[in-house]
C-alpha cells in the first residue's frame, strides 16, 4: 500500500470515538517494518505444557456457538468508504486449522477460533442475535408490530450490516425500540446505522437506557479519553496486523470495528430495579447492575421466551475489575451479589442465557451452572485478594501468589482471556488501599528516566547489563528481561540493542499469554519498541456526537482538563455565559491556574459577556472556528474585551493521541 493512503485510512480509522478509543482494526502498512520473530524454545514448552492442563475434549462451546445458525455473509465483511473494510474475518483465516499455532497460547487460540463463529442466529422463538460482526453482539426481539434491538455495534456501519443479514432471512418488520444493555460504546455507537435522530424525535424509534446511561458515556469518554484511546490501542491490538505472530482476538470479540462511534441519546430511561415493562407485546423484566461491568448497566429476563439475558456481567470469559486501557476499578463483590441474584431469581424460569458477547448456554441447568461459576469467580478474586492484602502482602505479591480453585481452572469460562487474575488482583487492591503500597520507599521515588538512569549506572552500564539480560533470555525469564531492558530504554531509548532485547522479550511473552489484551499489550510494546513510534498525526478531540450530549457545566469541566496551567499562571479572568437556547447563564472564572465555573449567575465585575448557542460553544471547543470569525458570522456577541476569549482558548491544550509508552517522552531525553 502506497504511504499517502496509509497514512489516509489511519486517520480515518483512528477518528477520536465516543469511547476516546480509536477505531481501527488491520494493520499498519508492512513497508519497513520489522518482522515478528520465531518463538523460543521456552515459548514451545510453555505452550504446550499449558495445553496439556486443560479439557480440550470438552467441544459444548463450539456446539452453543453454533446452535440456531441461519445464515452469514462471507467473511462477515462490512465494507466501508476507504480501501479498507470496517470489519472483516478474512485475516482470521488462519485459525481454521485444528492446531494452534505455536505463537499462540493453546488456550486463545480455542477462544479466538470460538469469536471467529459469525452469522445470524436463532436463540428461540422471537429472538435473534448477530454474532461476530463486531467485537459485541446484536439481539433482536421480535415484538407483534416491529423489532426490540438490545445494542447496536459499536459503528453505524456493523449496525446497518447485522441488521440487513437479519432481514435477508426474517420478516421485514420496522424497529420500533432500541434498547442501550450499558454505556460502553460497543452496545450503543452504532445506533445511527439502525435509526436517525429525526425518527427517535418523531417517536416513531424509542430508545432505552439504564439509569445513569449519559452519565456513564461521559465519564468514560471525556476526561482521561485521550489517554484511554491511547492505551486501548495497546489493549485491542488496533494496529498489530492480524496474524499467527500478530492480533489473533480481544478475548471478548475478534477485534475492534474500524469506523466512528455515534450516539443518539436515550428517551426513556429505566430508574426502577425489576421495573417490569411489556414492550409490543413482550414482557421484559429489567435488573439494574449498576457499577458492575459498567456504572450503568442493566440484565434482562424474558419471562415469555424463558430467556436471561446477562448483557455483559456473565460471559464466556474471566471479565475485567480493571481495563488495562485504563478505567475506574469495578466492584467484585457486587458484581459477584448481582450474578448470584439473578441467578436466585431467574434461573429456575431460564432455558437460555444470552449476553452480548460471546454465545449462548442453553439448559436450565446448563445455565444455573454456568451463572454460580461466575458469580464464585468475582466473589473469589475479591474475597481472596483482600485476604492477602490483609496478611500484608503488596499487588505484585498477591498477583503472583493466588490461584483459582481447580474447579474453577477447568472453567473455560471462568479464563482469562480479557482480565486476568494478575491484574484483577491488583484492581481490588487499587479500589481498597489505592496505588501505594504502604512502603515508603514507594511514596516518592526517583521517575522513570532518572532512576533508569541511575539504576543502570549501579549496574555498570548498558552494555554489562544488556550482556547479562541476553543470558537470561536464553533461559526464558522474559518477565524479567523486559522489566531490565526498560530501564536501559529509559536511560536511553536510542540504544538500539536494549530495544530488540526488551521487544524479543515482551514478544515472548505475548505468545505465551492466554489473554488477548496482555497478548496484544506485549505485542504492540514490541512493535513499537522495533519500529518505533507509530507516525501518524492525530489529535484526540471528543467527537461531536459526545461533545453536543455534554450538559454546558460538563463541558465547561471538560475545558478545564485542557487548561495548561503554565499558560494560566498569574493569569485572572472573570467571563459570563449565556447561552441563547437554553437560556442558561455561566459565570466562568479563571484564577490559581483552575478554571470553574458558577451556574445561574452572572457577574458583575466580568470582563466579558459572551452570548451564543451551545453549537457555536461545540465548535469553538473544537477548534473548528475561531472567536473572530464566529463573531464576524454572527454567531458570537461579546460585551466587554474580546481579547480575553482569544487569550483563553489559546491555554487550552490539544492532545496527542500518539504519545510514547514503552519509551521516555520526546522531552524527557
Ligand atoms: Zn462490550
């Protein structure tokens, strides 16, 4: 591929998501890079001995994953409008063959081959779902007059793509409701693909949400989004080529969707736990989890269809009490309580439980089973981990130290593929102590450039310690070769051999990882610490759908998170708002570097009085007009200096999504 279209359909893809994650899926064009390696020796054993502890004989989960079938498109491919397809299996083909690949854990490779299952499905009568066509799944429920979707994809263009396969082989019934199971964007961005927000106005589409919803998209999105889009890109592989040696599955999904992730609004929101609603005909009971899987989050029961719906809290997969992309830490031991209810109260009326991810579980008690493994796991990882912390020991000795029960090991779906126990561990130490360890020596040593640096010369340079490493890579104790190669890259990231040594060995431990994320996470580590950073220009700005879902007060709150408070120092302002739509009046003040802000006031010593519609507000925020112009436009009117807005908003900080990881920051060297 030519460098101008790569550098062309990255852009494109990497467009700044709801989530702040960027959307790509594929791989960076192949043109100089360097290749992935062989795997080791101690990468073969590893594999295979861990192949050997586990019940592979046991097939039910390919049999569920392909109950029902009726139909797919090949390769599940959703073309988009560059040269590269929004999503497609075709560079997945590779796992068709029975053996796993000896650069892949034993264990994802089943997992992978499973969320490589893709198709139109029959869950039971009246209920559908599209699976494998995006990292999420889409129910639908046939209700007497029109359709009950439960999600939406992630992109309008996955949306549209499932919901055409449905109605090439199921009555051409309209959508009547849309409903939201949870506020990551995989369940909702894709709603434009299946509505517009003219027909949810005209009611002709309503759309449901738990309790919290827009909160929840908000809070995911908007305050450490630029950060987050840059670790998941770590976290989903979105850059690493498919491939035996590259991204093989997410764990949760194949992969993420390459398309921008939109967002219409909920209208009608569900406030009440066990709120019982019949929606055209089918009756649905709605179970509020709130600060489970996600802050807003609901599971669902069809007492009509004897169908359980656990959204994303019971999955085919040890799930996340931390996100390596970066995420407030989720609660185990309410989690665990949400699983256990649910299974008290619905599981003796369930036939089927479906969720949205991964497939379904049919039998009663298939389903009970399935439920109290899950709920034990939680319920587990918690209660164990504060057992430890509370014998004394640190994260990075209660991650080392527990280990499931059997009972639980020989679960495929109590496995990690998207948490892992390691850093679950960790999570329920970081929600109950935080990030120190109590030690002081931890409470304030040396950052990483200036203690690699140190640490290095105490070891008697790079090269003794590079020497040294390379013996021990030999053995196969990669954790700790990548741990000691990052020191000599921060004491000097342009020393070429630390860089191949740290990267073979983070390679390494991607081929052995069971998880997709850690396998990814290592993988992109490497890529980067060979290839170096990835070129590509972007700047991380909420996309518009989130930015105009921002209250004015949050997106006065989202300005301050970009105050450079360098630029602010010694600097006062005292400026009003009113905004002409909804009438609302601002006092915003900049002062110590911080800028807050009063509502319902005006002050009466501002410098200036800034009159606008909030669109005109959306614009400015994203730079895609100035003041002078906006006011030449008519779209602005200042009373008082408008020296005073230019002056602010040139404080404000434009992020780069691409800033370094594995290597110190430009600056720092
Ligand atoms: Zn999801």
């Amino acid at each position: 591929m030519p460098k101008a279209d790569g550098q062309a359909w990255l852009r494109d893809g990497l467009a700044i998501t709801a989530l702040g994650v960027a959307m790509l899926a594929g791989g960076l064009p192949a043109h100089g890079q360097v290749a992935p390696k062989e795997p080791e020796p101690a990468t073969l054993r590893h594999n295979a001995e861990f192949a050997k502890n586990l019940p592979f004989a046991d097939r039910r989960d390919f049999d569920d994953a392909m109950r029902g079938f009726i139909a797919t498109v090949p390769d599940a491919l959703v073309p988009g409008t560059g040269p590269r397809p929004v999503w497609t299996m075709k560079p997945f083909e590779f796992l068709k063959q029975g053996e796993a690949a000896a650069t892949i854990n034993p264990s994802l490779w089943r997992q992978a081959q499973l969320n490589a299952i893709h198709g139109l499905f029959k869950v039971s009568e009246r209920v559908y779902q599209v699976r494998g066509f995006d990292i999420a799944n889409m129910t639908i429920i046939e209700g007497d007059t029109a359709l009950i979707i439960i999600d939406t994809l992630s992109t309008a263009e996955t949306a549209r793509a499932a919901l055409e396969l449905y109605y090439a082989h199921r009555p051409n019934k309209p959508i009547g409701t849309i409903i939201y199971s949870h506020s990551h964007s995989d369940h909702f961005g894709g709603v434009r693909g299946l509505t517009s927000e003219a027909e949810v106005a005209a009611g002709k589409v309503r759309i449901l949400a738990p309790v919290g919803f827009m909160e929840a998209v908000i809070g995911d999105t908007v305050s450490a989004g630029v950060a987050m889009s840059r670790r998941a890109q770590y976290q989903f592989g979105i850059l690493l080529p498919p491939g035996p040696r590259g991204l093989v599955d997410t764990g949760l999904g194949k992969a993420l969707a390459r398309a921008p992730v939109t967002l219409i609004a909920p209208t009608d929101t569900v406030d009440t736990n066990m709120d019982k609603r019949v929606i055209d005909g089918v009756e649905i009971v709605f179970k509020l989890v709130p600060g489970s899987e996600a802050p807003a989050e609901m599971l669902m029961y069809f007492p009509q269809f004897r169908v359980l719906e656990m959204t994303e809290d019971v999955t085919h997969t040890m799930h996340n009490l931390y996100t390596i992309r970066g995420s407030e830490v989720r609660d185990g031991n309410l989690w665990s309580r949400y699983i256990g209810e649910a299974l008290e109260t619905f599981g003796e009326g369930t036939e089927v439980l479906i969720a949205q991810h991964h497939w379904p579980v049919a039998g009663q008690a298939r389903v009970a089973d399935l439920l109290s493994k899950q709920r034990d796991l939680y319920k587990f990882i918690n209660d164990q981990s504060l057992r430890l912390l509370n014998e004394g020991y640190t994260p990075a000795e209660i991650a080392e130290t527990l280990r499931l029960p059997a009972s639980l090991q020989q679960e495929w779906s109590a496995r990690g593929y998207y948490g892992t126990l390691r850093h679950n561990a960790k999570a329920v130490y970081q929600k109950y102590l935080g990030w120190y360890d109590g030690n002081p020596a931890d409470l304030d040593p040396l950052p990483p450039v200036e203690s690699a640096r140190k640490t290095v010369e105490y070891m008697g340079g790079a090269d003794a310690v590079i020497a040294r490493a390379r013996l021990d890579f030999a053995k196969g104790e990669y954790r700790w070769v990548a741990s000691v190669m990052n020191q000599v890259i921060f004491s000097d990231p342009t020393n070429r051999a630390a860089r191949e040594l740290g990267a073979d060995a983070l390679e390494q431990l991607g081929y052995q990882a069971e998880a997709g994320t850690w396998r990814n996470a290592y993988l992109v580590g490497a890529m980067e610490l060979r290839n170096g950073l990835p070129r590509i220009a972007i700047t991380g700005t909420v996309n518009a759908d989130t930015l105009k879902a921002l209250s004015n007060a949050q997106l006065f709150d989202y300005l301050g998170v970009r105050l450079n408070g360098d630029k602010a120092e010694g600097k006062t302002m005292v400026l009003n708002w009113n905004f002409t739509d909804s009438n609302q009046k601002f006092v915003l003040t900049l002062e110590n570097s911080a800028l807050t802000h009063v509502a319902g006031k005006q002050a009466a010593d501002a410098g200036a009085t800034v009159t606008l519609a909030r669109e005109t507000l959306d614009a400015l925020t994203a730079r895609q007009t100035t003041f002078a112009d906006a006011i030449k436009a008519g779209r602005v009117t200042i009373a008082g200096d408008p020296r005073q807005l230019e002056e602010l908003w040139s404080m404000f900080d434009t992020f780069k999504v691409m800033f370094e990881i594995v290597e110190p920051r430009e600056t720092q060297r």
